[in-house]
C-alpha cells in the first residue's frame, strides 16, 4: 500500500464520495504464496521472500488496495500460540491451529499472555521492525495493522464447538474467556502499533461472531468487539466478518467501525439497509465461486451487479466477499479493478 492509497482508505471512513469506487482485497498467505509459486513456510518466515511477494503483488496491480497490506502474519496462528496451542506448520498451506483446552472448565483461570513476549508474536514484531524501513525505502506504507477478534481467538483455544457449546451452557466462564481474549486483541494490535512507525488502522477479523443468535451476539460478542474499536478512538477501524448471518449488522455502528467487509450471501442491498448510511462497505463479490473460480466476464458481470445494487459510489469500496481464496487468477483481478473503473 502506498500513501495515496491510504489516503483513499480514509476518505472512504470518512463517507466522502470519490470519483471512482475504489477496489480493495483482504490478502495474505492463503493467497499470495500460492499466486507466487513459494513455500508458505518461506513466505512467512523469511523477510526478503515475504518482501519481494508484497512488492511483487504490489506492481501486479496498482490499481488495487491490498488490506491491511505489507501484512506481516502466520494464518491464524499468532494469538492461539501464545495461550499453548498446537501449531503446524506445512510449505503449501497455513497452519493448522489445534485447540489447547478440551472445554471451559479447563480454561479457568486463564491468564492474558504478553504479546511481547508470548508465543509467535514478538517474533511477527521483530519481523515488522525489520522490513518496515525497507518497505518504506519502495515507496509503500504500513498503516494498518490486524488481529484476530475475541471470539474467534477463544474458538482456537477450546474449538468451535465446543466453544459454542460453553456461551449456552456455561456463560459465565464463557465471560471469564472472552474477558482474557479480548484483552489479548488489544494489546496484540497495541504491540503492533508501536513497533510501526506510522499506524493509523486496524482490521479485526471474528467470523465466530457471526454464528450467535441476536441475543446471544448481544452478550457474548458486542461488549467485547467494542472494547477492542473503542480502545483506538483515533484509528480507522475496519471490521471482517464473512458469515452468513447479518443478526450482528443493525448493532454495526455502535462499534465505532468506519469499514465492513461481510460475506457475498447477502444482497448489497439489505446490507446497506440494515447496517445504515454511515459505514462504508466493502464487497460484495463471491470470492470463491466467482473471483477464483470464475472467468474475467462473469467477475466484471458481479462487480458491475455490487456497484448497481448500491446507491452510488459513496460508502463503497469494490472487493471481495470475504478474503481473497486460494488460486485467485490474476486477470479475474484485473478484471474487477477494470469494472471498477467502467462508465
């Protein structure tokens, strides 16, 4: 990401109209290694591999904002690491995460680790600390940065289902947890931002929040979500959550969210009524079925749906629906970007 797309980035949170709607993509190692042809291991270990595919991906497609872009991460492993959970690494896939705690009851009593010092986290900081300035010397910016959200941290420690299992059983052990994990999202983005020079964003991904009913998304998962927006009064805030349930959307503004990302099941349309005018989103193509599947005409055909289906290019950023998938083509992607831009 360079500055002037940055800069498109926060004139978007900010709800102003641009002359052209922007087309972003949420990347990261699921995508670019496999696009590249190199090892995951390599990629996410190596500093000069994982520069040379952000620059690569960069000159590829200028046209095109990368989030959080120069993003500096080990799938999902990173926060679960630090609370003892498995982790696997393989060269041709993210790691797999297993979870460290058979239920609630033996979570109890769970301390917050330090992502300074716990797990695989100080090592992405030392990571950052060292490609930051050659990042910078190529003429790009690392302004956001990302963590996973507090319910999808607390799935990887007991599993989803059993996690799940908890909030209805046992809610306030579920509390206990969710108290701890949030307090880990928090400081993990804090550590991140300081080991940057320059943050003005973050993005928290939490799919889990999208698997609870209205009640229960109100008790176990807005509290927390919000504590972690409302510790970055200053910052962009741009939230993911790709599941198909849009219980959580009319309570959307209430984080202090500027940006949302959500899944292509549901219409543009109904999105936009029920999250309101203020949020800028960011979809709504099928990312799998179309983006990485499709041909250039039926990605252009989708785009140019998302863009009618939305009351202008005001509070729209043209991306995805959801992350960019494993084997995404590079035309298909030239092909968004070209709709985009198309009378």
């Amino acid at each position: 990401m360079n500055r002037t797309q940055w800069d498109t980035i926060a004139r978007c949170a900010r709800g102003e109209e641009l002359a052209e709607t922007p087309v972003a993509l949420i990347v990261d190692s699921p995508w670019i290694p496999g696009h590249l042809g190199i090892s995951t291991i390599d990629y996410m270990t190596l500093p000069d591999a994982w520069l040379r595919s952000n620059l690569a991906i960069e000159a590829a497609f200028p046209e095109v904002i990368f989030l959080p872009g120069f993003w500096a991460e080990m799938g999902m492993a990173a926060e679960p690491s630090a609370f003892g959970c498995r982790v696997s690494f393989s060269a041709g896939k993210t790691p797999a995460v297993r979870p460290a705690f058979a239920d609630l009851d033996a979570a109890r009593g769970l301390q917050a680790p330090d992502p300074r010092t716990d797990g695989l986290m100080p090592l992405i900081l030392a990571f950052y600390r060292h490609v930051e300035p050659r990042v910078r010397d190529a003429g790009h910016v690392i302004p956001m940065v990302a963590a996973r959200g507090p319910l999808t941290l607390a799935a990887h420690l007991l599993g989803v289902t059993n996690f799940l299992l908890g909030v209805k059983l046992d809610a306030a052990a579920a509390h206990a947890l969710l108290a701890v994990t949030t307090t880990v999202v928090r400081t993990w983005l804090e550590a991140q931002a300081e080991a940057l020079s320059d943050v003005r964003g973050i993005l928290v991904l939490d799919d889990i929040a999208g698997f609870l009913s209205p009640e229960d998304y109100e008790e176990f998962a807005h509290p927390y979500l919000k504590a972690v927006f409302d510790a970055f009064p200053d910052a962009v805030k741009m939230f993911h959550n790709d599941t198909n349930n849009p219980a959580s959307y009319r309570r959307l503004p209430d984080l202090g969210i500027q940006l949302f990302n959500f899944t292509h099941l549901q219409p543009m349309a109904k999105v936009r009524e029920l999250v309101g005018p203020s949020l800028c989103l960011v979809g709504n193509v099928p990312p799998l079925e179309v983006l990485a599947k499709g041909d250039p005409a039926l990605v252009a055909a989708k785009a140019r749906e998302c863009l009618q289906s939305h009351p202008g290019r005001r509070g729209l950023m043209l991306s995805a629906g959801g992350g960019t998938s494993p084997g995404t083509p590079a035309d298909n992607i030239r092909a968004l970007a070209q709709a985009a831009r198309a009378p």
